[in-house]
C-alpha cells in the first residue's frame, strides 16, 4: 500500500505474498472476532482485505444485487516473502524459505507485459436518466427525514477482457499517483487500487481516520487550478457533505475511543485528476479495547455508506444494481505489534481472469441540495483516472 502523505508508517510502500491455499480464509460467524484471534496468536505480519459486505456480519443486512466476482468477506495471510521499501537508498527482502537474493534477481528478471489484447468496451450498469431519477428519488427519502445523506454508486464494466492486471495497475499507479493505492491478487480475482482515502490506521494505541467528502476538477492553468481549489473549500455543499461524514466517524470511533477529536476539517490535498476535501480524527483506545474492535465499530466506512448509517444502507442495496464486493470495501496490512493501516477501495478496477470481466464502480454523496446534473458529472470525474488507464 502506497503512503505518502502525512501520518505515514515509516515505508513508502508494503508487498506480501503468500502461496498459501485459499481454504485458510478466515471465517466464522464473527469473522472480526476469528481474526483479531489469530492476530493475538500470529503476532506476525498480516496482509489482506475486508469486502464491503461484512457489513452483514455487523447489522441486521443483506446484499441482494449480483456479483460477478467471489471474494469471500475478510481474508488475511501471513506472508511468506515481506518486501518493504524503508528509504530511497533501501529495500529490505526478508522470508524464511526462499533467499533475498534470489528474489531479487526474479524481480530484476521480471519484465511487464503489454496491458492488453485489445481494448475494452466499456459500458455503464445504470443510464444516466437511470441515475438521474435515482438521486431524484433519494432525495425524496431525504425528505422525509430517512437519512441525511447517502453514497450512491454505479457500475462501469466490460466483458470478455484479457489483460495484464500488474501492468494495468502500474498504469493506474502512474497515472494517479495515488497515495493508499494498492494490488491484490486472490485467485482469479484482482485488484488494482488507485485509492486518495485512509480508513483507519492504528498506532500503539492511536487510532487515525481520514475520510473524503468533496471532490474537483483540476484546472489546466496555474489560476484556473487554483480559482477551483478556492470553489471546492468554500463550497457550502461539500462542507455539509464532508462535516456529516466527520460526525458520523467521531461517533463511530466514540464506542471503542477516548478523546476522539477532529485534528484537521476541510483540509484541501491535491492528485493528478482531482482536488480533495479531507477531514481527520483521531481518538485514543480505551484500555481493554482491540485495534480490530476500532475497525468493527467503524465499518464499513462512513464515507462509503451515508448517515443515518444502517438506513443508508439498506437504501444503497435498494437503489445499486450491483454487488459492491471489495469495491468501498478495505486493504491494508497488520504489522507483529498490531499497528495497523487501511484504504477505501475507491478509484480502483477489479478483474477476474476467469470470467474475463472488468468493473469500476465510481459514486457520491447525495444529499437535499444535491444537483443531479452535476453529480453525473462528479462520477465521470471520478472515473476518469480509471478510462484513462484502459485507454
């Protein structure tokens, strides 16, 4: 996972890898409970993902929309090759069952392949009047005072795909330069993340979350650059949108926190397609608390469903076409102490070579004042670093 902005662990980047078979997903009727198990026994490095829809273990909900795609609801391995890029003159290669040095020379050996075959067609799951009566009509439920606020999301796809996904994602990786970016690879399953959004992560007993509401264009002059950073931190829309998302965390993080506090409100990052609206919180463990006890109580992430929480919820599975999976799901890593840190799936396209099939699901927050017109818009926007890597 890509770090390069502040509150940074210390490593530009993480890999782990592991030939181990697939039967040793976690799993449970508490799948957080099984894991944080394993974590206390392990104490060792942990790499891997939480799907969307856990949720379902967490409340009273279900996922009634097609998926193409089987990945199972929380997996992580211990990784039999550890590859950690500390500084610009080090990268440390440790496993206890294949020589650094001969990793190392696979890795010089190794060459990238061509992206694709041929070029995708890409299609969209839900027209744009689709999507325009849809936030028309979640307004509606705004109305009445069912939610405040809720992340509709749509599905761009593409059938009988053949591609490269490491070179797909070196290509995304260029082109966003996305600080939580990430690859996973699960059996025929992939992911190539070019996510802008920490989740959560954990420091001795410091929990962080930075969570994005607020998304604009970049500008092709240094002024019009500017003029719209100015329209993003003044914008009365993404100001709401963005401060409902913070309270929502600060609640989350009350359950299992003292001292959770908002250290940064409408802060203004940029990356290559896009400026960003950022808030961070933090809070301090409550003693007898588990770092996954954090996650649990947090997901899935505000910034990904809406508030009120489970209403939102509900409501995304009514107004989706789609199985969200893994995509406003979470990769991260678990270091031997128990330090943490987690993504937002966002950004990102998942591939699987079986089917042959691609999707890239892109969305926002919808809230009373929102104008359909330009939420279509945001979502183009949104998808842009994606059509640009399939390009």
């Amino acid at each position: 996972m890509v770090d390069n902005r502040k509150e940074g662990l210390g490593f530009e980047w993480m890999v782990g890898v592991s030939n181990a078979p697939l039967g040793s997903d976690v799993t449970g009727s508490d799948d957080f409970d099984v894991w944080k198990r394993r974590m206390e026994k392990d104490k060792d490095w942990m790499f891997g993902f939480l799907s969307y829809d856990l949720k379902n273990q967490t409340e009273r909900l279900r996922s009634s929309n097609p998926s193409v795609f089987d990945w199972p609801d929380l997996h992580f391995f211990l990784p039999e090759i550890l590859i950690r890029l500390e500084s610009e003159e080090r990268l440390r290669i440790e496993s206890a069952t294949i020589a650094p040095e001969k990793i190392w020379a696979s890795i010089l050996g190794t060459s990238l392949l061509d992206v694709f075959k041929a070029s995708p067609v890409i299609q969209c799951r839900t027209t744009k009047e689709e999507y325009l009566d849809n936030v028309r009509r979640i307004q509606d439920h705004i109305l009445q005072g069912d939610i405040y606020e809720m992340n509709y999301c749509v599905e761009f796809y593409a059938e009988n795909v053949e591609l490269s996904p490491s070179a797909l994602f070196t290509r995304l990786n260029s082109i966003s330069k996305a600080p939580f970016g990430g690859f996973l690879k699960y059996g025929t399953s992939y992911l190539a993340c070019g996510s802008p959004e920490r989740f959560l992560k954990k420091e001795e007993n410091r929990i962080i979350s930075q969570p994005i509401k607020g998304t604009a264009p970049r500008g092709n002059t240094p002024e019009e650059d500017e003029r719209l950073r100015e329209l993003l931190f003044n914008s009365n829309k993404d100001r709401s949108e963005n401060v409902m998302i913070v309270d929502l965390v600060r609640n989350d993080l009350s359950r299992v926190c003292r001292g959770v506090e908002v250290e940064e409100l409408f802060g203004i990052y940029d990356f290559e397609q896009v400026w960003q609206m950022i808030s961070t919180i933090k809070g301090t463990l409550r003693p007898g608390c588990h770092g996954v006890d954090a996650i649990k109580a947090a997901w899935p992430m505000g910034s990904m469903t809406g508030a009120p929480k489970i209403r939102a919820m509900e409501l995304i599975d009514e107004f989706e076409n789609f199985k969200r999976g893994m995509y406003s799901g979470s990769i991260g890593y678990v270091s031997p102490t128990g330090d943490f840190d987690f993504n937002v799936v966002i950004r990102s396209i998942l591939f699987d070579s079986e089917q042959k099939y691609l999707s890239f699901p892109v969305g926002g927050a919808i809230v009373f004042d929102s104008d359909p017109e330009k939420e279509w818009e945001e979502c183009l926007l949104k998808a842009s670093s994606m059509r640009l890597a399939l390009s």
